[in-house]
C-alpha cells in the first residue's frame, strides 16, 4: 500500500499546520504506520486502535499511543469532533457494518477534518482470462475465501461502496482513487511495481494458509475437510508456479472525504456510487481500458 501511494502515509489533502493535531489510527495492527505518522509529524498526536494493540510500542515514540478496543462497539473513551484526521487501512475483511462506522467517525472528526480508507477490492481477476478450472486460485478464492466471509457475515466488497457511503454519512469533496495490485511481477511496468508484485504473491500465499486451516477449523464450511485442504495447497502452488502466466490482479482504492466546517451549508453528491455490481465493472472496464495492467486509475468523476 505503502509502495501504491508513492511512499506516502496518505492521500487526505492535510495541511499540518495545526500544533495540536490529532489523529486516530483504527485496526493499527503492529504499529507500524502509527509510528511512522508520529515520527513524521511529531506536533501530531497519534492514537492507533486494534482488537489485539501492540502497547509495548507505547515507549517509541512520546506522541503515539496504543489502545486495544473494538470500534464496532461503543466509542466511549474517545470525545466526538476531537480527532483532526481519521486513518483506516484493510478492514474490510474485519468490520461488519460500515455505515455504522463511517457514522461515528464523522461525529468524531473535528469541521473541516479528514477520513481517509485505503482497503483491497477482494475480487481477484486473471489478465488472461483463465477459468476455474485453469485456476486453482479463482477456485479458492470464491469457494473457501468467500465462503468463509459470508459465514462470518462478512462483506468483503464493501471498499466498492465506501465513496457512496461516506456522502450518505454526510462527508464533503469524497474522493477515490482506484489502483490495480499486481501478483507477480512478469507484468510489471517499473521496479516498484515488481516489488509490489512479489510482495502480492507472499501476503496472499499467507492469507490462502490462514483462511484454510480457518475454513477447515473453526469456520466449518459443508466442505470435507481434506477437500477443504487440497484447495488451499493447489492454490498456494499456483501462486508461486502461475500468477505471471496468469497475470493476476487485484483492485485497491483509497477513499478521502471531509467533515464540512460548520459555516458550510449541507451538499448533495451530484454523481452518486452505482450499486455494487455495476461499480465493479466500471473498475474493470476502467482500468482495462487504460492498459494499465498493472497500473494507476483517478476517478475524478466522483469529487465535488
């Protein structure tokens, strides 16, 4: 994510120039971009939350902290219109009801202060258009992967309507930017997009192994389990063997909108997001189009 934004800790037009800045960084996971954001704007305050925190990295940096908490429950530690800058990053696969988050993260964003999502798309495609049959990755993928998200009431293509979501929660100048991820780097246009790509292959080779031995456990798909099992190395064999062949891809968006200030009259999104499916096939038809494979898209269409 890091490399698809040009080394950029985000995208959100902020100007820094506030001495008490304070930012919320939710599903910090290890730290990591907690940190780095602290240590970058050390005027910044930094809160990172996640259901598992990393407290011990509290002592690294004297203006970033680490609190464990579930945003999906109650906000109650955290005062509404305090934070100036809201980050989120791949949640997509964790938060079930995004409409009630985007909620209390506008109420608790300051006038005039940022939300900005970077998330995976979860739909996986192949450049040359291969089957199932000819994949066992697109077969994982939509039996196991799938089918352990809708069993944990899951919707893991919720970053296509999160643009859509953020204007009905009432955020202003809603943007996004669609990016294509690349799994492999045979396809690659530049060094940092074979990075990108090698760096795909290994984070999805540990994802296919996680959500497998979740499939097979905890999650009980109505799939024998050695079923359930062969899929998984079937599909971690054709990440490593096909994914150049193939030329498989992925979407990733970040989405930005602000908290209008409060001399600002209400606004109406002049386009709004299609439905799902039809936002999907815009995405593809889009980046397709561009020959951008792998590559960057702006959608600008959607700004105000």
């Amino acid at each position: 994510m890091w490399l698809l934004q040009h080394h950029a800790l985000h995208s959100a037009p902020i100007a820094h120039d506030d001495p008490d800045e304070y930012v919320l960084d939710i599903g910090c996971g290890a730290g990591t971009w907690a940190i780095d954001y602290a240590t970058e704007h050390p005027n910044a305050r930094v809160l990172a939350v996640d259901i598992s925190c990393p407290k011990h990295r509290d002592s690294e940096r004297s203006n970033c902290h680490f609190r464990t908490g579930n945003v999906e429950k109650e906000w109650k530690h955290f005062v509404r219109g305090n934070f100036d800058f809201i980050h989120i990053r791949m949640m997509v696969n964790s938060i079930r009801d995004w409409p009630l988050l985007l909620n209390r993260c506008i109420q608790h964003l300051n006038p005039g202060g940022w939300l900005e999502i970077n998330d995976v798309a979860n739909r996986f495609f192949s450049a040359d258009g291969c089957s199932e049959t000819e994949s066992p990755m697109l077969r994982w993928w939509r039996i196991v992967f799938q089918g352990c998200a809708e069993i944990c009431d899951i919707d893991i293509h919720a970053t296509y309507m999160h643009a859509q979501e953020m204007w009905e929660a009432g955020f202003v100048d809603v943007r996004e930017r669609v990016f294509t991820w690349p799994v492999g780097s045979a396809r690659a246009k530049s060094e940092e997009e074979k990075k990108i790509g090698k760096l795909q292959i290994k984070y999805l080779k540990m994802l296919v192994h996680k959500m497998t031995e979740s499939a097979a456990g905890s999650v009980r798909l109505a799939i024998p389990d050695t079923e359930i099992y062969a899929m998984g190395e079937q599909a971690e064999r054709d990440l490593v063997e096909n994914a150049d062949a193939h030329g498989y891809y992925m979407h990733y968006a970040t989405i930005v909108g602000r908290r209008r200030n409060l001399e600002e009259k209400p606004k109406k999104a002049t386009n709004r997001r299609d439905l799902l499916s039809q936002s999907h096939d815009l995405w593809v038809r889009d980046v397709m189009n561009s020959g951008a494979v792998p590559g960057v898209k702006e959608d600008t269409s959607k700004s105000q």
